[in-house]
C-alpha cells in the first residue's frame, strides 16, 4: 500500500525549524554584542539628590563605561537590587532597548524632614526612612531637632508627611522641637511665636484647629501680638501674649 506525503506539512515543519534556527542564531549574536551605552531616566518630581553620572557608575560597577560590557553578561535584577539598595532611590526598573542601550528608570525618595539628633544630620524620606543627606542639594523641608528612636519615628513620620502634603503648613511649619518628654515644639516662617503642639496624636485635628485660627488671626494682624500659641487641647486654641 502506498504512502502520500503531505508536502504542505513537511514545508510548514521546514520553515519552522528555518524560524528558529534564525531566531537562535539572531539571540546568540545579539546577546555577544557590547551595550552602546547607558541612559538614566528620573521620573517624580524631586530628582535632584542623586545625579546620572552616579546611577551610571552604579549601572557599570567596576567597568570604564557600558561599551564594554556584553549583554550576555548583564544580570538586570542584580543591577535593580543595586540601585534600589542606594538610600537615595526609590525604586528603580533597568532594561536593554533594543537599540543596544542599558537604560534606568529611578525614582529618587523624597525627603519631607531634615533631622539632628547632636551626633548626626539625615533627612525623613516620605515612606518613613532615613535619607542621607546629599552633597549636590539641600532640600527645604522643617529642621527637626531632638532624640528620634523606635518608639516616636513612625508616628513622626506621619506629622511630618501631614505637613508636607498640606501647602500651607509645608510653608510655614520651618522647624521641630522634640522635647525630652515626647511633646513638640514647632516655629513658624513668617511670626515669632512658638506654637505648642502636644504629642504627636490628634495631629490633623491640631493642625485644622491651627489653621483656622491663623485665617482668622491674620487679617487682624493680631498675630503678632503673640508668644505662644497651644495646640494641645483639641478642643480649643489657646493664645498667649
């Protein structure tokens, strides 16, 4: 008995070992080529704490520049790890294009606080962790003075992205005491009163009571009249002068 070939199936099997015999052929030479170079987008809104030419040397690690590097030889995740271990960064997401460049997408973190404790100076990231300071910006955020520990730091954290998320208290709240018994002391941009803000509980309510007061204070210009202004009881503002 005799046997048909399908010609139709043994061409469509053909082609597709030809595809990918290219395919293979085509990966293997893209993946011993070097990398052209390196590219390092920021993205948000605060970018200035870190630069390019430092995230490159971080992409590169030990080697002169990204022309000498092989594909083949780049493990992404390591380089996300490295950059995202940098306690200036965010997060971070490295890739090759197809063009043949090694290209970082980061996000820096965004300091809301500046902090000296007597030993050291850090910044308060918006997510709760400590920044390093950094040598090419200063941002303008409070000066925080004062004993931070494990005990106060989260609920902290949280006053001090109250303010920085509020444009009228990012303007004018410019420094924080932290007095030995926990309770803060807080200094205004534009008055020399010094405003007596309790613990750190309450703190949007304290912050309501503060900000309709001041409304209503300042177009008597009667602000100035005073030394102190008490922020502790929830119920009230208490003034002195």
């Amino acid at each position: 008995m005799k046997r048909f070939i399908n010609w139709t199936n043994v061409r469509l099997i053909l082609m597709f070992i030809v595809v990918v015999f290219l395919f293979s052929f085509t990966s293997k030479r893209n993946s011993n080529r070097n990398l052209l170079k390196c590219a390092v987008v920021f993205v948000g809104e605060n970018t200035l704490f870190i630069d390019k030419e430092m995230v490159n040397k971080l992409l590169i690690e030990n080697k002169n520049n990204a022309s000498s590097i092989k594909k083949e030889n780049l493990a992404l995740n390591k380089l996300e790890n490295i950059l995202n271990s940098n306690q200036m960064i965010e997060k971070s997401d490295v890739f090759v294009s197809v063009d043949g460049v090694l290209k970082a997408v980061v996000k820096q973190k965004v300091p809301i606080a500046r902090v000296y404790d007597g030993n050291r100076s850090f910044y308060i990231g918006y997510e709760g962790s400590r920044v390093p300071l950094s040598d090419n910006f200063t941002a303008r955020v409070p000066l925080v003075s004062g004993r931070i520990n494990d005990q106060n730091e989260k609920k902290l954290a949280d006053l001090f992205r109250v303010i920085y998320d509020d444009d009228f208290l990012k303007k004018n709240i410019i420094a924080i005491e932290i007095m030995p018994n926990g309770s803060l002391k807080m200094l205004n941009r534009d008055f020399n009163y010094q405003i007596d803000f309790g613990s750190a509980i309450n703190v949007e309510r304290k912050f309501k009571n503060y900000k309709a007061f001041f409304q209503k204070a300042v177009l008597d210009s009667s602000l100035y009249n005073y030394k102190k202004i008490d922020l502790r009881f929830t119920q009230q503002v208490v003034c002195t002068k």
